[in-house]
C-alpha cells in the first residue's frame, strides 16, 4: 500500500485530518501492526483525537495480533506522563518513486513539527493522566488480561472504581474470563456475586464464559448447568454458546442431548456452526449414525457450504473410522458456495483414507489425477503416499514415487527414508535398502536410530552379522547412541552366530543404559540360551525374571520350547501349568505353545480344556500354529487316518466351514462333548449350508455319535444327502459307528456288503469299524467272519505281488502250429 509523496506536501485542517485519519485505521490492520503504530502516534502528537480514542483504535487495530504487550507500554502514559516515540525497530521501505504508508505518516509528523501537548515546563515524570471512559478502561483490562498480567488488570479495575467510573458488563466479563482462564476460579464466581449486587445483569456471554471454563476444567455438570441458566435469566443462547454445548456433548457422545441442541439451532432459523460438524460426525460414526452425519453435511452445504478446511476434518473422520467409501463420496461430491477447488490437505487426507482402507491402487490413482484437477502435490502428499505404500508391503512402489519427490526437488522426510528402507530391509532387499540410505545421505538427510535399527534388525534376522555389525558401528560414529530395541537385535545377530559370549556382553551393557534392562532383551538373552542348549543360563535367567516379577508371556513360551526341544517334557508342562497361574495366557502364541507341550505329553483333554478357555472364553481366533497343534491332537486321540487328511485338506484349501470342523472333531475326540455340540449347532442351522463341503458333515456326524445322539446324526447324513454331497470313505467310517451303537447291524451290513463287493474303496480304518460295530450288535460272527475276508483279501494281494514280480516273459512257452 502505497502514498505518492506530494499527498504529504497539503496542510490538511484538524478536522480533515481527524477524518483522514479515521479512514486510515479502517484499513489498517491489514497492513500489519507496526503501521498501526505510527498511527496512534500521530494521532496524539498531532493532537486530533483524544487519547483515549488512541487507545481504543489501537487495541482494535491489533485485536487479532500478538502484539499486546507493545500496546502495554502506551498506555502506561495514562498512569505516568507522556510518551516518548520509538521508531527505530522500524524498517523503511527503499523506493524513489513512492512513499509506503508509514513513511506517510511519519512525515506528515515531522512535517507538522510534532505538535505536542504542552505540559507547561512540568516534569514528564510528574504528570498523571488517567483515562475518564468505561470503554478506555474495558481496554486496559482486557489487554493486560490477554498478556497475561492478572495483577495488573486487577489495578485497572482498582483504579476505575476508586476514579468513580461506572462498571458495565463487558467489565465483568472480562475480568470473569481473566481470572478463570488463570484458574482462579472462586474470584470469577465472587464477581459475578459483585456483578448481580451492582445491578448489572450478565448476558449470553458472561454464561458463555462460564460455560467454557467449567468444559475446560472436564466439569460437564456444571458446564450445562450455566447452559441451561441462560434461559433462567431469560436470555438466548448465540452461535458461540451452541458451539461449546455441542463440543461438550460430542465428545462424551452424548448423541440424545446434541440432538435435542441441534433441534434448538433449527427452530432458531439457523444452521449447525461448520466448525462444529467434524465433532458432530466424530460423535455419529462412533454411534453407527453414518447416515445422520450425510444429512447435517447436506444441510450446512444447502446454507452456503463449509471450508476446504472442514472438508478436510470430515474427511479425516471417515478415515480414521476405515469408511474410505463415505470418505470418496464427500471428496468427489458436488459442492456449493466456497471451497470449490479442493485444496492439497483433502487430497492428503483421502489418500490416507485409502491408505488404511488398504486400497493401494485408488491412492496412487488420486495421486496421480492431482494435477489434472489444479492441485499439485507438497511435501507431505508425497511422504504420506511413500509411507503408506511402504507400510503396505509395495516398497517397489514407494521407491517409484521417492525418486519422484526428489526429483520435483523436494526433500523427503527422514520418517519417510526410514520407511522405504526397512521394507527393502526386511523382505531382504540389502542393496536396494542402502542405495536408498546413500541417496538419504545426499540429500543431508540425518539417518536417525529408526534407519539403523531397521537395517541391523534385519542383518541380524538373516544371520549376516558382520553387516549388521557393522551398521551398529557407523551408528555409534555418527553420535547416535543405541538404543534398547538395536541392541536387542545385536544380541539377536550374536545368537545367530553361536556367540553366547557376544550376546551377553550387549545383554550387560543395555545394564547401562538410563532405561536398564527391559523385558524383551531379557527374552531375546533367554532365547539365545534356548537356541544355544545353555539349559543352567537359561534356567538361571529364566528363574531371576520370575522372581523379580519381570516375566511376561513370551518368557513362559521361550522356557516350555527350551525344555520341549530337550526332551523335558515334564519340565515343559510344569512351567506351562506356571504360564497359566500367573494369567500370561493371553495370546495366540502362548495358547499355541502350551498347548502343543499338552499334545506332545499326550495329555490331549489338558490341551481340549485350554482350547475352550482360548476360543471360547478368551475370544482368541485360533490362527495356523493352532490348526497344526490340533491336528496331532486328532492323530494321537484316534481319528482315522482319512478323516485327518479330509480336515486338513479342507482347512489348506479355506472351505467353508472348515475351522469349525475342526474344532468339533478335536472337543469331540477329547470328550468334551458339550464344547463340541456348540459346534454342531452351527451347522443344524437351516439358513447355513455347508456348500458341499463334506468334512464339515463328517465332522458333526461324529460328534453326535460320540455323544450318543444317534438321530441327531442320521438327521446330518440325510441332510448331507439332501443336499447332494456325496459321502465318503469319512462318512462311511462314521456311519458304521452310528450302526453299531444304534443296534442296527443290518446298516453295518450294507456297508460290509459295498466293502465286499469293492463299492467302496478298501480302508483299513473302515474294516475295523465294521468289525467293531458288529461286535457291539452281538454278532461277533460277522466279525470274524469280515476279518477272515479281509485276511484272504491281503494275502491274494500278497501272492499277485509277489506273481508279478516273479514271471518273466522268457519262460512263458510259445505256443506251436
């Protein structure tokens, strides 16, 4: 903003001048606040306007600038004389053609010769002037109260009621919000006591105060009790009262109460306030209310719509909640009033909302569409891509769009380095992850112990010890200490080696750092015993941890594998039976670790128990590990052969159904026959089908016979057969169970009559369940009568083997014509 040097040249009368000046400080505070300064200046030195209007326009001059404290000084010219001019801290602009507005105002300062007051030969130091308006002295306080100085702004309350000037609401309102935002509490509710007494009434604002200083102190009670006494002194609530309410509310997803707020804004003619709607939304998509969240955004868009800024939050809400859909819908969606263009943050934020939604392909896409639309994208668009596609397991990827950003000649971050180089790290990319870290290095990038850790770490995972070794060194050169978590991975890369030496030497120094000795590195030292044989510095560590209360789960597993690779089996069940008393069993592994010591010691009921208390009771989804543990569960407790390769080729291949049969058939095989009927009644479920997947059948078959619930079975294979699955060996095995409990040995029959005539292909496991359900008909008969069969079957089996192999073409004789 500009002023052509001869405007200064006119001796403008007082008034002009007072006018002149007036229109000045209209436009003003956006010319910054040094201009604002010689303004007030001038005004006073020049005597056109009071010195209390000086004050006033000053204070609204830089209302919306840290700049209070400047102000401070001036007006201590109403206590103690007048005011010496400082203008050295300015910086004039250099420009021959025209003058900027301070160099305007301060020549029209010298050039009127200052005009100051004349205080009659009297001392500066000497003259006392004091200020005679209630608004002057509102100033004063609200300025000394937003500076802080609460001592002070008490003086000037002091001073105004000692001088006799009236006291209006604005003065206790700001004298309220003063001592509450100090905390004092007890002194803003005495002044409205003083307040009521003067009688002055307080107003919407003075609740509003009080409102937000009790939701800032977490007081909600009271908070919405200064709410509602808006209406008890027969006021209304403004924009200002809505938005705290509805940010108190929304955050303890008070959803009825907002509602009945929001209701109250609508019957006013209003609309919710937009900065207001990220906390709604926040408070409607922790509730479920997706829906309600659309509409209220529709409503504030059909008022004239909201900023790139609340799209944004909005956006950020959907995504932080993994509903990148809705998320999509807002940012493609049709906008009105402001916020046409949408700005970088709302490309960022969509992106991340595709990036935790794992849709990769969508996040590059918007990417790469960003500068069709306009929008180009900064520094943090391409580290929150590169982050993401490298958390996602794409490092090829993020090292495509990391050689983009530097070559847009913008640096990425060293979070962002980090990232891409433990990707590469760890799926043991080496040459690809340092190339990454010298390109870092170039761009003076500061590697950090992220970079490091993640490189050694992964050395050390491979058993390449000297480069991780050799990380750990450059490191330390570089002045950066180790931490915990590098030099646990320095005693892991020692265990890889065989070097117990070297792994406790690290395992003694981490003694010495501020943090000492931490729960993982303990472990990481136990395992490396375990790993190693050393069974007296493992039992050592392992009962020092105990004792001193520091063993987590990952000890308890870490000591049953080292007795379980040893052969200790005793030693392993004792310290799972510990594992389980001192409540570590609360996790995936360490259920799948005892429970496999349960297996091995063939106390298979033990391990049937554990997995009720795991999936049932615990709620912990059995993973791979556990599946196999359940597998040697069912070899060792009896299951035929055909049966556990059925469940495990279903399981392998994701049938439907194919977990829970498992489970069945291992409760079932245990004796834990309720647990496994809880299964079963899955699958009775009429609106379940088990889509052809015949070992979920066979499995509740079983069960049910198992249990004796002989027509709760047959209903299963009629079902199975309803459905058209055909059975199998499996179903035939349990069939013939079902029979022989039943009584009904003419069902046996017909399967012995399928297995004689070769209906049904031989089984070993299906000719002694024939076997042993005749015996339970009480026609031992049949039972012999079948094992002689099968006995006759195996031997001409023999025989024809042993023929075949026996002939040779050249003893055949020829026939003769």
């Amino acid at each position: 903003m500009y002023f052509h040097a001869p405007f200064c040249t006119i001796d403008y009368p007082k008034n002009a001048l007072g006018l002149a000046y007036h229109m000045i400080s209209q436009i003003l505070p956006s010319a910054g606040s040094e201009h604002s300064w010689i303004l007030i200046f001038l005004m006073q030195y020049t005597a056109v306007v009071d010195r209390e209007i000086s004050v006033k326009t000053g204070s609204n001059l830089l209302k919306d600038r840290a700049v209070k404290s400047a102000l401070l000084k001036e007006v201590k010219g109403f206590r103690v004389g007048g005011i010496r001019v400082e203008l050295d801290y300015l910086d004039f602009e250099s420009d021959e053609e025209a003058l900027s507005l301070k160099q305007f105002l301060l020549t029209e300062l010298f050039r009127s010769g200052g005009r100051f007051l004349d205080f009659g030969g009297v001392e500066e130091s000497d003259v006392t002037w004091k200020p005679r308006l209630t608004n002057t002295y509102n100033t004063l306080i609200d300025l000394y109260g937003k500076a802080g100085r609460l001592e002070e702004a008490a003086g000037v309350l002091s001073d105004m009621l000692k001088a006799s000037v009236p006291l209006d609401v604005f003065t206790f309102n700001t004298m309220i919000f003063i001592c509450g935002s100090e905390g004092h509490l007890s002194e803003a509710e005495a002044l409205l006591d003083a307040m009521e007494e003067r009688g002055i009434r307080p107003d919407t604002k003075t609740c509003n105060i009080f409102l937000k200083l009790y939701a800032d102190l977490g007081d909600v009670d009271a908070a919405l009790g200064w709410f509602r006494k808006i209406r008890e002194f027969g006021l209304f609530p403004d924009d200002a009262t809505h938005r705290v309410v509805i940010k108190i509310l929304s955050e303890r997803n008070m959803v009825e109460e907002v509602e009945s707020v929001i209701q109250e804004i609508e019957r006013f003619g209003k609309c919710v306030d937009q900065s207001s709607l990220p906390l709604l939304a926040k408070m409607y998509v922790g509730v479920g209310m997706n829906e309600r969240v659309k509409l209220l955004i529709e409503r504030v868009k059909s008022r004239g719509g909201f900023s790139s800024r609340i799209y944004a939050a909005l956006l950020d809400v959907y995504a932080e909640n993994g509903l990148w859909a809705e998320a999509e819908a807002l940012f493609y969606g049709e906008r009105d009033g402001f916020g046409q263009k949408r700005d970088v943050l709302e490309y960022n934020v969509m992106i991340k909302a595709y990036g935790k939604a794992q849709m990769y392909d969508k996040a590059i896409f918007l990417f790469k569409s960003m500068r069709n639309q306009g929008t180009w994208p900064d520094e943090c668009t391409y580290n929150s891509i590169i982050q993401m596609l490298a958390a996602g397991g794409l490092a090829d990827r993020a090292r495509e769009f990391l050689n983009e950003m530097m070559d847009a000649r913008i640096k990425p971050s060293c979070l962002t380095f980090s990232a891409v180089i433990a990707r590469f790290a760890e799926k043991k990319s080496f040459s690809i992850a340092i190339d990454v870290l010298q390109e870092m290095l170039l761009l003076d990038v500061r590697p950090n112990e992220i970079v490091y850790g993640s490189l050694i770490n992964a050395f050390a995972e491979d058993g390449k010890f000297e480069e991780a070794n050799e990380y750990f060194k450059t490191m330390e050169d570089s002045g950066i200490s180790p931490n915990q978590v590098i030099m646990t991975s320095m005693i892991k890369a020692y265990g890889k080696i065989g070097s117990v030496e070297g792994a406790r030497g690290m395992y003694e120094r981490m003694q010495m750092l501020d943090g000492g000795l931490d729960i993982v590195a303990s472990n990481s030292m136990l395992n490396v015993y375990a790993e190693l044989g050393v069974l007296s510095e493992a039992e050592a560590m392992y009962d020092h941890l105990r004792e001193t209360g520091l063993a987590d789960g990952v000890t308890f597993a870490t000591m049953i594998l080292v007795y379980k690779n040893m052969g200790m089996l005793d030693s392993a069940i004792e310290v799972a039976e510990q594992m389980r008393e001192s409540g570590f069993l609360r996790d995936c592994v360490g259920y799948n670790k005892v429970m496999a010591c349960y297996a091995a010691h063939g106390q298979l009921v033990e391990c049937g128990k554990l997995l009720q208390e795991m999936v049932v009771v615990g709620k912990v989804a059995p993973n791979k590990e556990t599946f196999k543990v359940l597998f040697t569960v069912l070899k060792k407790g009896g299951v035929p052969a055909e049966a556990v390769r059925d469940l495990q080729t279903s399981y392998y291949d994701g049938r439907p159904f194919a977990k829970q049969a498992v489970l069945t058939s291992a409760f079932s095989i245990v004796g834990l026959h309720a647990y496994a009927l809880e299964w079963c009644g899955i699958f009775r479920k009429e609106e379940v089908g088990l889509r052809s997947n015949a070992s979920a059948y066979n499995a509740a078959i079983r069960a049910y016979v198992a249990y004796g619930k002989i027509d709760d079975a047959l209903k299963m294979f009629m079902r199975m057969q309803d459905e058209g699955v055909e059975p199998d060996v499996v179903t035939l095995i349990n069939l013939v169970h079902c029979y022989g409990r039943a009584g009904m040995v003419e069902g046996v029959k017909r399967v012995h009559s399928q297995l004689k005539h070769g209906e049904v292909a031989p089984s070993e496991a299906l000719v002694k369940a024939v076997v042993e359900a005749y015996k339970n008909t009480k026609r031992p008969d049949l039972a012999e009568l079948i094992t002689q069969e099968m006995k006759l079957v195996s031997e001409f089996e023999q025989f024809a083997d042993c023929g075949s192999e026996d002939i040779d073409e050249r003893d055949i004789p020829l026939a003769c014509g």
